[in-house]
C-alpha cells in the first residue's frame, strides 16, 4: 500500500489530496480539498501572480490540516509527497513545491515532480479503475483515450495511450481556449448587475 500527498498550486487554485494505492493496486481518494482565489483576481480582470502565490501561502497549510484530518492519517504515514512542477505561474508553483519539499526532506520520503499537463491527462485513469500501466492480458485500446485539455494557456487534443506514451493531434497556437472566452466577454456590453 502506498500513500500519496499531493499539492497543486499552477496558478489560483490551492489543492492539496491525498490518495492512496491498494495492494490489490486499486485507488482510494482519502482527501481533496481546494481553496479557490476567483474573488481575489475578479476585481482584476483575471489572474494576477504576485496575489496567486500569497494566497497559496495562506491557504495550503490550512488545506493540509484539512485533508489530513478527513483522511485520518498522520503526515509521518505519507509515503511521498508531490507537488505540480508546470507548466505554470513560476511564483505559484514555487509555493506548492517548496512545501512538498520541505515534507519530504523533514519526514526523509521522496518528492514526485507532476507535470500539470500529464497530470490533466492522466487522470481519468484515477476514476475509471483502469490501470495506468500495462496489465497482463489486457489491451492497449483498454486504456487508450482523446484528451482535451483547456488549462492556463495550453489547448490541445491528445491522444492517451498510457503512462509517458502520448501523441499530439492539435493545439491552438494563441491563447488557451479559455482566455479567448475571457477576452470575449470583457468586451461584450453588460447591464447593471451582469
């Protein structure tokens, strides 16, 4: 068994999770909890890094309390500990694996660097119950999926064939879909109260 705690801070949101693989090599979420920085940034027009990153400062430690409460585990049970490396706010992802870090020198366990995008598409793995790792007797196609991903300023479809075996289909070469929405409608007229 293998207990996993991971922290997610790439942009505005503060995450933190703890799952953890069975020997029978299913997954149990013990822990998600997230903390959200809209109402910090709206008054902005959008994401501003420099609040981004204190905030994290602010809400991880508060979150780790949470999900190691709802979890019923102390942090010394942890096996690893993880935290988004990027592609991200370069001063909010210093927070998240500053503090993965730390946890993992001070309780002598290891440090899992996640790539943001991987982790995007991988994660229907999680839920699915599908191993991400070639099981014996079962097909490639078993675990092969198109992604989606409309994260920061990243679009693009991919295609998921398992763990690191992945092929591009396409992207956007401008902003992320997102942003253009974003853009759009900060330049549509609104009534009062809209």
């Amino acid at each position: 068994m293998a207990t996993i705690l991971a922290l997610e801070t790439s942009c505005d949101e503060t995450a933190v999770a703890i799952l953890r693989r069975r020997d029978d090599h299913s997954h149990e979420l013990l822990a998600s909890e997230v903390a959200s920085q809209v109402a910090a940034h709206e008054k902005f027009g959008g994401i501003v890094p420099e609040i981004a990153s204190r905030n994290h400062l602010i809400y991880a430690p508060r979150l780790l309390n949470h999900a190691t409460s709802e979890a019923k585990i102390d942090l010394s049970e942890v096996d690893a500990f993880a935290a988004t490396s990027g592609p991200g706010l370069a001063s909010s992802l210093m927070i998240g694996a500053s503090i993965a870090k730390g946890l993992a020198i001070g309780f002598g366990k290891p440090y899992l660097a996640i790539n943001h995008l991987e982790g995007h598409l991988l994660s229907p793995f999680f839920s699915s119950g599908i191993d991400i790792l070639p099981i014996s007797g079962a097909s490639a196609s078993s675990r092969c999926h198109v992604s989606l991903i409309v994260s920061g300023g990243h679009t693009m479809s991919v295609l998921v064939r398992g763990l690191a075996d992945y092929q591009l289909i396409g992207r956007t070469v401008d902003d992320a879909a997102g942003e253009a929405f974003d853009k759009a409608w900060a330049r549509l007229p609104r009534r009062a109260g809209n």
